[in-house]
C-alpha cells in the first residue's frame, strides 16, 4: 500500500471513529437532559466561586497585582548504587556473525539534586483564572559526569493553564511539559542511565454539566522529543481524542461511558506509527464517608502501518481494566490501592502489555512529620521484534538490540519521611527499592536509592 493510501485510509478509520463518538455523546446527551436535576453544578458560578475560595487559601508568599506567586526552592543529596539499570555479569550473545561474551557491570553514584519551584495564579476575572505551575532542576553526578543533566530538568506537573467558566461549561486550555532523564520510569529498559525526553501536551478540555449527567470532551496534541541521541528513533508526535459521559443517579454515584482516539506518528521509521482507540464503561461511588471506589473497563485495539525496521508485526486487540480504591481508615492513615491490565506503545517494540498492583499509605504518626509508603507489583510482556540480541558497531564494539520481545517482573517500594522544620522549612528522607527480572540475558537489575532533601518556601 502506497504512503498516500495508507494516510487516506487512517483518515477515514479516524473520522468514522469520531463521528461514531460524537453520535454516542450526542445520544446520550438527549437521555440527560430528561431526567431532573439531582447536585449542584460542576459548572456554573457556585464552583466558581469555590474554585476562587480555595485559590485564595493558598498560601503564596509574593503578589504581583493581581497575581499570586509562590517560590520554594530544594537541594536534595542521594546515592544511587545502580545508576545505569545492570547487572554484575557476563554472557554469550548471539550476535550477526556469530556469539559475542557481554558483560554488564552496575554503577553506582552520588548525585546532587538543586530545583526551584514556581506556582503562580492569576484570577484575569471573578471565574476565569489563568496558572503557571513550573519546577526547574538540574543533576550532578559526582563519579560520572557525563550522566549529567542535558539541560535543565523540568518536573512532571509543570502546566500552563487557563480556566474559564462560561454557563454550564467548565473549559481548560492547557499546555503541559517536562524534561527528564531518569531511566527507572520505564519498565522495559535495562543498561541505560540517561534516558533524557522532553514531553509536551498542549490542548484545550471541556465539561459540559446537565446535573443529571456530566459530558467531557478534549483535544491535545502530544509530542515526545528524545535529548539523548541513542534514542531519536522514538521521537514522535499524536492527535489525542477523548470524551467521556457520566450519569449521577445519586449523589454519591456516577456511572458512564468512556473514549479515547490517538493517532502516533515517529519521525524515524524505525518504529511503527499507529492509531490507538478504546472504548469502555466507568462507575465512581462513595462507598462511605470514608471510602472511595472507581472502576473502569472496556477494549483496546492498536492498529500498526507495519513499515518500520523493528520487525514487529504485532497488532492489538484486547481488554484494559483497572481499579482504584481510597480510603481513609481514620486521623492516622490514609491509603489507597491499585490495579489494572493495559496496554501502551513500547520503547523498544509496538506495545508492551502490562498488569499491576500497587498500594500507597500515608501515616500522620508525629506532629510536624508525615510518613509514607508505597509498594508495587509489574508484570510486563513486550511484543519485540526479530533479530540478533546485539549489533556489532566496528571493532570491538556492540549495540544492545532494543527490539527483542521480552517478558518483564518488577517489584518495590519507597519510605518517605517529611518533617515541617519550621513554616518556612521542610526536611525530606527517601528510601526506594527496585528489582527487575527479564527472561533476556544481562537485563536484570537491583537498584538502591537513598537521598535527603531541604526545601525553603520563600
């Protein structure tokens, strides 16, 4: 199939795709608005004036005008004894001409984490209000240097975003990036410590609230840009689609449905560019005052224009469910669970499959301290290609092939400790263990991490 033929086809696949959806909003926005109204809006001046009370509780520490500015800066000190995600081995590779003896060998660090922190709200009218969320940090490496940070790291949750309440429509225009290099992020790397990509979503979400019911739709579009060459194949850009419905027989429960639409394209052909879509049902109830549940289910599908080098003929077609549950045992302890089965495009094949559980508690045990912990269970299978397991690169040297298909374990937790030192000071304890267990040669991995941090509100 030519180039253009295959764009004409994946147009028309995402145009009847979204018309469908559309038609299905549309459908059941007529059901909605039969049936009388049960809660306040989620739209309308009430929450307005609730978001502006709660915006005005903030404690920022810097007025501009109208605009309210809180900085805080952190330097944080950790020790990493597995900084490059390997093992303390050797093995027999089949290679393009024959076996090759590879050897991995961990390396451990001390690194210096300095940031600063910047949370601004400016209220442009009564209910409309624009804010800036953004946190700039840097990483130096003391035994290896060349592991230090590209550029300046970004934090996730870095966002402009812009509010605008307009009659029974809540809608948010929003552009959200970071910058970062930490490679434990994704289960399916080994033998890599810098695993540098800068990610930006920008797009416009709007709720639409009929009281019986709440419709949301939204558009972004997504880019990924890889600051580490070894990864440029992964650079890539997506149109995301998304919409949900959900019906409120009650006041503490709200059942709908729920869909999503991207469409990725890479910039190398490399990988294989796809269109992903799902569709499924969703139910958010208060069980008690103290405990929450939300439950979601449905099917996924990924299809692949099958002309990238990675060799992976693998479509998908198969089911995502995940489940949350919160709940608040009493002054003490607060904890919630996790767990689901979904689906997501690899990093090194077309997808990678995934199944996990995972548990976070916080514990108000001190006056002045909060204490957290957190565990998780991963178990991964990833689609992979074909090929040798490495790639000669001239005499004497070797690339780790990135598309073979491999089957994932990986388990953990943290401790956290954050003790208030004074209202301008906190102090942060940080313990973390990560273990990985691969079904390939020399992809195993222990890390260990301790560090300790002060932050200073201005």
């Amino acid at each position: 199939m030519s180039c253009q033929a295959r764009l004409r086809s994946r147009a028309v696949f995402i145009g009847r795709t979204g018309l469908a959806f559309l038609l299905l909003i549309l459908s059941a926005i007529s059901i909605a608005r039969a049936q009388d109204a049960v809660r306040p809006s989620l739209a309308g001046e009430e929450a307005a004036e609730a978001r502006r009370q709660s915006i005005d509780k903030i404690p920022y520490n810097l007025e501009l005008g109208p605009m309210k500015l809180r900085f805080s800066a952190t330097v944080g000190f950790e020790y990493n004894d597995n900084v490059n995600l390997s093992e303390d081995a050797s093995a027999l590779l089949p290679g393009v001409n024959g076996p090759i003896l590879v050897t991995t060998e961990q390396q451990s660090d001390f690194i210096i984490h300095p940031q600063i922190n910047l949370n601004a709200i400016w209220p442009i009218t009564q209910v409309n209000t624009f804010r800036l969320d953004l946190g700039l940090g840097y990483a130096f490496y003391l035994d290896h240097s060349n592991y230090n940070t590209n550029s300046l790291l970004i934090s996730p949750g870095s966002q402009l975003a812009f509010d605008i309440f307009v009659g029974d429509f809540r809608i948010n225009i929003h552009d959200r990036f970071s910058l970062q290099q930490d490679p434990v992020a994704e289960i399916t790397l080994s033998n890599v410590a810098d695993y540098g990509r800068f990610e930006n979503v920008i797009g416009v979400s709007a709720l639409w609230d009929l009281n019986a019911a709440v419709v949301t739709m939204g558009y972004d579009h997504y880019n990924y840009i890889a600051t580490n060459s070894l990864f440029e194949y992964l650079d890539r850009s997506a149109e995301i689609l998304n919409g949900s419905i959900g019906f409120t027989p009650n006041a503490t429960m709200t059942v709908g449905l729920e869909a999503v639409l991207v469409d990725a394209s890479y910039d190398q052909n490399v990988l294989n560019d796809s269109v992903t879509y799902s569709a499924g049902l969703f139910l958010e109830t208060q069980l008690s005052s103290y405990v929450r549940l939300r439950v979601a289910g449905g099917y996924q599908n990924i299809n692949f224009d099958n002309t990238g080098i990675v060799n992976d003929p693998n479509d998908l077609s198969d089911y995502y469910a995940n489940i949350l549950l919160s709940h608040r045992v009493n002054s003490v302890l607060t904890h919630s669970i996790s767990a689901g089965h979904e689906t997501q495009l690899g990093v090194n094949s077309n997808y990678v499959t995934l199944n996990y559980v995972r548990w976070t508690a916080n514990w108000n045990i001190l006056y002045h301290t909060l204490l957290s912990t957190e565990f998780f269970y991963e178990d991964a299978e990833d689609s992979g290609g074909a090929g040798p397991l490495i790639t000669p690169l001239g005499p004497g040297g070797f690339l780790f092939n990135p598309f073979a298909a491999e089957h994932i374990e990986r388990f953990g937790g943290a401790l956290t400790l954050a003790y208030q030192l004074t209202p301008h000071v906190t102090l942060g304890l940080r313990y973390q263990y990560t273990q990985k267990d691969s079904d390939l040669p020399l992809r195993d991995y222990v890390q260990n991490r301790v560090s300790i941090d002060g932050t200073y509100s201005f």
